[in-house]
C-alpha cells in the first residue's frame, strides 16, 4: 500500500477484514462527498464493530499513523479532508443498529446511522430525533455528534450536544469509553462524552449513541413569509413562538437576493415573483397546530403579524408541492453558487436583537473592502444562525478572503455572536479560532487532546492540531 507500511496494512486487515479496507483505485467506489479531498490519503477501512475500529486504531497509534473519521462526508469546514499516508477510518459498516425505546422516548444507534434512516425508525413509532437539517440522506449521526451540528429544530430542541444522553467512543490506543446512559439526569463527575461532542473526530471515534427523541408533530402549516427587515423577523419569530394557536417548528430566514436568485435558480416564477413584494428578508415559518395542520390558525397569527407591521404579505403552502417548492428555496443553497461561483462561506451566530443590523453593517463592510463582492445571507432565524456566500462571482474574489473574513467577524464577539456557529473549525476556519479562541482557552483544549491522544494521531491539522 503507497504510503503505509505493508506489515501495518497487513495487521490491519487482520483486525477489520480484507473485505472492508480499500486502498488506491479501490478507493473510487466511495464518493468524495462534500470536499473533493476528503479521499486523498486513498486508504480506507470501515471496520463492523467498535472493537474492530478499536483495533485498527491501536495499531495505527502503535504505528504513529494518523486516522481521519468519516461519516458521511457532508461536513462543510473540511475536517474529513484527508492526506497520504493517513489512514480513513469509516463509520459507513457500523450501521446496522437502530433501536427506537418509545415510552422512554430515546433511540440507541450506531454512529454510521443516516439522519434520514433515524427519523424514519423514529417516525414509525410516532417519534422524531427533534433534530434536522438538509444533508439528512447522508449525514451520519457520529458525524452530527461529532460537529455538534444544529439544523432547523435546534431554536426549540437545542443542537446535537443537548440530544445526546449517551456515548460509545473508541479510543486511539484501543480502549473503547462506553457511557450509554439512557437518563437526562446523571451527575457523575466530569462529564467526559460532552468533550467527544463538537471534537471533530480529534479525540477518538464515537461508535455508538444514545439520543432523545421528540413527540413527532402530526401535520404542519407552512408559509413564506415577506418581512420589511431583521427587527420585524424577529418580532414575528416570538409571536409565533409565544403564541397558543400554534408550534412553532422552522423559522429560516432569506435575506432578498438570497431569496431572489435561488427562486429564480430553481425555477419557481411565482415565488419569484412573490419575492418582489418590498421586503429586506423572507422568513420561511411551518407551525403545527390543532386540525389539518393549523393552516387556519398560522393564518390567524399572519393577520395579527401584518395589522403590527411585522410582516408585509405572505403566501401559505396549500400542497405538498407547494410546501416543498418554498423549502427548495432555502435548501437549494447551492444555487447562489452555481449563479455566482468563487464564493466565501461563513457560519456565524449573531445574539436576536442584533442580527438586523449586523448584516446592514456587514453590507457596508463587505463594500468598503470590494464593491463587486455581494452579500448573500440566509440561515436558522431561531438560533440566530447566518449563513454567508460572499463572492463577486469572478475568481478574483477567493484573494480577498483576509480582508472579507474581517469584515465577517468584526464586532461579533462584543455583542456576545461567535464566529463558528454549527459547522464546526476543521481546517477552514482554524485561523480564526487561534485569533478568536482565547490564548488560555486553546491552552486547556491542547491538554484535553494530550490526555485522549498523546501521540497526536487523531485527525491531525484540523481544529487545534498541527
Ligand atoms: C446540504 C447541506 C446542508 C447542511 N445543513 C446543515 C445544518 O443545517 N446544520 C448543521 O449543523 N450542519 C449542516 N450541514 C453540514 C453537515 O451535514 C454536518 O456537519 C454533519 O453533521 C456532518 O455529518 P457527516 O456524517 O457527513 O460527517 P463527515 O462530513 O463525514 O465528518 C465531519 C467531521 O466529523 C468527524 N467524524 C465523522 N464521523 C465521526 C465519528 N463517528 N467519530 C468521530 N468523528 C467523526 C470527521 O472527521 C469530520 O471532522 C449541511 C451540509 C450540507 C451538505
């Protein structure tokens, strides 16, 4: 095998099986996901079971061969990218156990588990994760635990760090830590699975979950809904929070050329043209309630959110179709890139009473460094949670990342924001955390890493690694 040692190989195949590692060309029938190297070390082996990867991770720690996990490679900050002579260590064969604990509302998963395949075990059983978001058909339960990843539900159900009640995580010299708890109450110490939440696989490699469920919602209603700015969004964002007609379930937010070129990209006229009501943003609201879905009742709380101002207009979904159509909108993210490529991403978090400004400002920001470069924001309204592509739409524009990031991150820690919201450092955001991580902060998370993987060979160069 180019770049590892045969012997180590060799070993290798012993503890996993010769059927599960790949290495080369055999590497081709895995698709490279979200980053076009996250298979560039063309070695990989998916192990069955947590003593299986417990193993193969002993021996490349024996070794000092360093290990990238994967899960389902829609990461979207490159903590899967990886590199020659590192060894990927796939979750994709721990995916058999889905086991839904109704009355006590949990459900137990290996962490090669798809999102998609837990909400429909879940849903069988009248339960959901309370946790989702769009890359659910392929993203994997340990790589959202691993991410702390958000999504669409986290303003009422939290992130990934409150869904997990229990851990199974495989250790780099060959240990396996096992707290599978299936309780919300137990204080027993320092609660070491939180430190494996949010690690990036930088730690060790979660093997298996326990995870609360939510009762699932029976029907929804959903509206797109043309607000004049940020300040109206987020007043309209508490009274249906607050009111006592309806459950407020997803609140995503499109500011107007966000809206307006995906509409447009997705080929949806009459939303697009809905979207040339005077609006700064468009909120996209689903709400269950009493009956058919609380159509009625969101449309009572639309009319009250209009007579205040909040809102200008709004058209409620009368279909499946027509629901699904306004939610490509926000999904669609793509679209703004395939309009506009050579885009800067960002994912920041900006405290509620804030965020209306914060992209004005941003605007203006963004100006002074290029007049070329547009802002396009959208994201979880909720949490607080924006998404950015920043671009002119000419190559050019990736040079100016510097000077763009600054004006990204200007103010945000003084207002209580933070810079990485939900897709985690990996290696695109590492700049920024050793300017925005404070200096005695990254000092205890180096020492965390020393104590889990002394030889430093899980996931290195993502996060605080070197
Ligand atoms: C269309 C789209 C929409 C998205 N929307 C959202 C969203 O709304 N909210 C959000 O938070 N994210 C979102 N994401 C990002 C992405 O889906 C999440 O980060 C997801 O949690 C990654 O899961 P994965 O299984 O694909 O992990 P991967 O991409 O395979 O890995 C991600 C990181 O976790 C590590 N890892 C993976 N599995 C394990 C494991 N078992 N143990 C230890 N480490 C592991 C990897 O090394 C890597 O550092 C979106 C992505 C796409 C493409």
């Amino acid at each position: 095998v180019s770049h590892i040692d045969d012997k180590l190989w060799s070993d290798i195949i012993a503890a996993a099986g010769a059927d599960v590692a790949w290495h080369g060309d055999a590497v081709d029938r895995f698709d490279p996901g979200f980053h076009d190297r996250n298979l560039a070390a063309r070695c990989v082996v998916a192990p069955r079971t947590a003593k299986a990867m417990a193993a193969v991770m002993r021996l490349c720690n024996d070794s000092r061969v360093s290990i990238v996990p994967h899960g389902g490679r829609t990461g979207l900050a490159g903590g899967a990218v990886s590199k020659p002579g590192q060894v990927v260590l796939s979750t994709e064969n721990l995916a058999s156990m889905v086991s839904i604990h109704a009355r006590a509302r949990i459900a137990q998963v290996d962490a090669g588990v798809r999102l998609s395949a837990l909400q429909a075990a879940a849903s069988k059983q009248g339960l959901s994760p309370g946790i989702d978001l769009a890359a659910r058909d392929s993203a994997t339960i340990g790589g959202m635990i691993s991410t702390n990843a958000g999504g669409n539900e986290a303003f009422r159900n939290g992130v990934m760090r409150h869904r997990v009640l229990g851990l199974e995580v495989a250790m780099p010299n060959g240990e396996i830590l096992r707290d599978l708890k299936h309780v919300t109450k137990a204080n027993e110490g320092y609660d070491i699975k939180q430190l494996f939440i949010g690690a990036e696989g930088t730690l060790g490699i979660v093997t298996r979950a326990v995870l609360k469920l939510e009762p699932l919602a029976s029907g929804h209603a959903t509206a797109l809904v043309a607000c004049p700015d940020g300040q109206s969004a987020v007043s309209l964002f508490s009274r249906l929070q607050n009111s006592a007609d309806v459950t407020l379930a997803a609140a995503e937010m499109m500011w107007r050329n966000y809206a307006q070129t995906s509409a447009e990209a997705c080929g949806l006229r009459s939303l697009r043209a809905f979207m040339e009501a005077p609006a700064e943003l468009f909120v996209i609201v689903e709400c269950h309630g009493p009956g058919e879905g609380g159509e009625e009742a969101l449309e009572g709380e639309l009319a009250s959110a209009a007579e205040a101002g909040e809102i200008h207009d709004a058209v409620v979904a009368r279909s499946e179709r027509e629901r699904s159509e306004i939610w490509r909108v926000r999904e669609d993210s793509w679209s703004i890139d395939r309009t506009y490529p050579h885009g800067l991403w960002f994912d920041v978090s900006v405290p509620l009473d804030r965020i209306g400004d914060y992209v004005r400002d941003l605007r203006a920001r963004v100006a002074a460094v290029d007049g070329d470069l547009m802002v396009f924001a959208m994201g979880h309204l909720g949490d607080g949670n924006l998404h950015l592509t920043i671009t002119s739409g000419q190559p050019e524009a990736r040079q100016q990342y510097d000077r763009v990031a600054a004006a990204v991150y200007h103010g945000l820690a003084d207002i209580g924001g933070s810079f990485s919201a939900e897709h985690g450092i990996g290696t695109e955001k590492r700049a920024a955390f050793k300017t925005h991580v404070a200096p005695e902060m990254r000092a205890f998370m180096s020492a965390i890493k020393q104590t889990f993987d002394p030889h430093g060979i899980m996931n290195p160069g993502k996060l605080l690694s070197e």
